[in-house]
C-alpha cells in the first residue's frame, strides 16, 4: 500500500502495513508518527533505519532536499555528500550519480565553494587522489588541465606535485610512462639547474638517468653514455671512468703534464 499523506501514515502504523518492515523500521516509523512527522515520503521498506533517519532529518533542513527523495536509490554515503553540497548551496543533478563517491563529491564541494573551476576534475572516472591535487593546484592558482590524467598514480601524483610547488613545468612528464623514480631524478635535475633534456625521456630507466644526471652535475661529456640503449652498468663504468679522467686531468697539471686522452667510436657499436 502506497502513502499518500501523513493521515494514512498514522494510521496505518496500527495495522499490519508495519510488518513489511523490519524491526529497526518499525520502532523509528511509529516513533516518527507519534513526533507527529509525515513519514509518506521516507517509510519503504527498500529504505534502511538510517536512510529513513537521513531522509527525515534532510526533511526540516533549510535548503531544497527535493532532489534528495528523488534520487533516494542511491547509496547513503553518497547522499551524505550530496547533503553537504545542498547544505553549501550546491545542487547540480549532474552529481546525483553512483558513478560518484562520498570523498569525489567532497573534492568537487570544496572546489565550488572555493570558487575554482571544477570542470577540470568533476570526472566521475578520476580517483580522488587526483581530484585532490587538480583542486589544490586550482586553488593555488596553477594552471592544472596539463595533469588531468586519470592514468597517474598517486606516488606518481606526488612527485609531480613537488616538482611543481617548486616552482617547475612539470605538465610534460604529466603522463603514465613515467614512473616515480624517474620522475624524481627528473625533479632533482631542475632543482639544480640541469639541463634535463639529456635523460628526461621515459624511455631511461631511473638508474640510467641518475648517472646521466650525475654526470652533468660533475660536468662531464654525458653524451658519451646518454642513450638509453647503453646498459646501465657500462653507463655506471663510463661515468667512474670519465670521473677518473677529470681527477687525472686535474692532478697531471697540477704535477706539471698535460693529461690527453680520446674516445674513439667503435664501428658496429650502440
């Protein structure tokens, strides 16, 4: 039997119409009605005893909760949060989705109420993680559309956010490829002011990168051994040997010889 008005709520919780109703149901539905609250909009038996509460509490709330009976299906949790943007004068119908989470629907309320443009991360397919950081980024007054990419990882995600707050452009290494560690020894690189084009391609592993950046930091020819087709273990020989050759170099003159030495390529080699 359907409700239609609080007249037939009271009196049907006298009859049998409760036992439709779970215990829990039951005891909050009669104590309901004696509160005198209408109970025609809330009182079905798919509703839990907490969704009965919420719904009737959003009832005598001082916004439009309309939306919230109409998409009552859905989760608590996520009515929850939708609540809370009600409550912060949001009501959009695009967000009364279960492709949506509580913690989603909380990164979109804090931007809204922060005024930022939430367009760039009210993807349902985002993880929270990102919309955390494109939101901060956004509030911070970065431009952060180039990190909109629902493939990066939150380690990842950290890395690059570092990078950035440091000051850095960090939306070229804003995809997948890259890993964490690599994505570090590139941060370390801007942060001292090298030129990083020499191993910032994803295709160096972070071993291999550390050694190109380690050379550049002690300003050897790192175009010897930068190509990520060189094993990292010669990569390794070859920039002890360079370094050697520096040190060689240094303590020939300071013993009054000229140290000479040349790398010739070898024919069939990488």
């Amino acid at each position: 039997m359907k409700l239609t008005t609080s007249l037939n709520a009271n009196h049907l919780v006298h009859t049998d119409w409760l036992d439709q109703f779970n215990k829990q149901q039951q005891n909050y539905l009669r104590k309901c009605v004696e509160q005198g609250i209408d109970i025609s909009s809330f009182a079905k038996p798919e509703y839990s005893q907490l969704k009965m509460k919420f719904l009737c509490e959003a009832m005598h709330e001082p916004y439009d909760s309309s939306n919230l009976f109409h998409y009552a299906h859905l989760d608590l949790g996520l009515l929850k949060a939708l609540r809370r943007m009600c409550m912060a004068g949001v009501d959009d119908l695009k967000y009364y989705s279960d492709k949506y989470t509580y913690d989603k629907l909380e990164e979109i309320k804090l931007g809204l109420v922060r005024k930022v443009d939430v367009s760039v991360y009210d993807n349902p397919t985002f993880p929270t993680v990102l919309m955390k950081f494109l939101r901060e980024l956004l509030e911070n007054g970065y431009d952060a559309k180039p990190y909109a990419n629902p493939q990066l990882t939150s380690q990842q995600i950290k890395v690059l956010g570092h990078g950035i707050y440091n000051g850095f452009d960090m939306s070229k290494y804003a995809i997948e490829e890259y890993k964490p560690a690599q994505l570090r020894e590139i941060t370390n690189g801007l942060r001292d002011g090298l030129d990083v084009s020499k191993y910032d391609d994803y295709r160096f592993t972070s071993d291999q990168m550390k050694y190109i950046r380690k050379g550049l930091e002690d300003r050897l020819d790192v175009s010897l051994y930068a190509n990520y087709e060189i094993d990292v273990t010669h990569m390794r020989h070859m920039y002890n040997l360079l370094s050697a050759i520096k040190i060689a170099k240094k303590s020939s003159k300071a013993c009054g010889y000229e140290f000479e030495y040349e790398f010739k390529k070898v024919d069939g080699t990488k």
